[in-house]
C-alpha cells in the first residue's frame, strides 16, 4: 500500500515538474513576441511622425525661397568702392610715403587708385568676383552655378580690356588680389616696386 502511495506521489511530481518546465520555456518566447510587437509599434509611431506633413513640406520650401533671397540681398549688398582690401591697400602706401586719388571715373574701368602724374593705376580685385587663380577663386556657389560661371567669365574679359585700353593711353597697371593681402610685408614690397618703376604688373 504504501509503495503504491509512493509511486503515485513519484508520478504527481513528475508530472508537475514536467508541466513547469514547459511553462518556463513558453515563457520566454511569449514574452519575447510581446517585445517585437512592441519595437514594431514604437518604429512605425517612429516613422509616422518622421514622415513630413504637408504643412511641414510648404514651410521648407518657404524657408529655401527665404534662403535664396538672403543670398540675392548680400549679393546686391556688396560694393565696389571702399571695401576692406582697399582701405588696407591704402594704409599701407600712405606708409610709404605716397598719395594719390581715388575712383577717377575719367579713366576706363575707373581704376581704385590713381597716381595722375605717375600716369599709374591700381586695381583692387576680390579673387572671387574677378576669378583669381588662387583657392577662392576658384570656387563657384553651388547654387545657379552656371550664371556664375558666365558672369565671373565676363568679368575677367571685361578686366583684361580695361587694362589693355589704359596701357594703349600710356598708363602702367597694377592689379592687387585679396589673396596677396595675407602677406603685408610683400605686397608692400609689390606697391614700391611698382611706384618707382616704369612697369605694368598684373
């Protein structure tokens, strides 16, 4: 009777044990097919709110107008006369001793600096805008990259005859690069050579 108990008892236990074993692998692979449902809600609220709504996609293209116009605007903001390499070639022939007269527009291209009775013209030329060729002139805006191209192109054509029709009227030239004013000590050493010389330099 009582090994009869016994083995009754030993079977109960096994089939308990059995049955939990099965609940503790089961567990985990319900378990982790909550968290992929999980992940696969948050991505998909994720990429919902990701996705632009038409509204969004009206203000990015009115913030890229914008964009365009504040480029036109500093385009048209910028002079040709009195810009800070000027003034700073300036300063450094009035340490030189020398002086002159400024934008004669009598003369073809009406040239930055003067020295009339020298009969000598000085350029001042941003490296980008007259198409240097140094690093920054070579660079061209990504935007209308074209229209640049051609303007810089006719800028340079333009350049070139006007100095061309000053040395035809006995006038010696010189034309100074943004660029060059890095280097204070030989641009300085440029401007008097120059001066006291008879040649034209460009």
């Amino acid at each position: 009777m009582r090994n009869q108990r016994s083995k009754e008892r030993l079977a109960d236990d096994t089939l308990r044990t059995s049955l939990k074993t099965r609940e503790l692998r089961a567990g985990p692979t319900e378990l982790q097919r909550t968290k992929v449902k999980k992940k696969l809600a948050i991505k998909n609220v994720t990429a919902a709110k990701d996705k632009p709504t038409s509204r969004e996609r009206s203000t990015r293209r009115s913030r890229a107008a914008a964009t365009k116009e504040q480029r036109s605007a500093i385009m048209r903001a910028v002079t040709s006369e009195n810009t800070t390499p000027e003034v700073t070639v300036r300063k450094l022939l009035h340490s030189l001793g020398y002086r002159y007269r400024l934008h004669v527009r009598g003369l073809p291209g009406t040239p930055d600096i003067v020295f009339a009775p020298r009969r000598k013209a000085v350029f001042i030329n941003g490296c980008f805008w007259h198409g240097h060729d140094c690093a920054r002139g070579a660079r061209v805006p990504k935007s209308n990259a074209d229209y640049w191209i051609a303007k810089i192109a006719r800028n340079r054509a333009r350049d070139g005859k006007t100095r061309q029709r000053l040395k035809s009227a006995g006038w010696a030239v010189l034309v100074v690069w943004e660029c060059e004013l890095r280097d204070k000590t030989r641009l300085t050493k440029r401007l008097s050579r120059f001066l006291s010389g008879s040649q034209s330099q460009s």
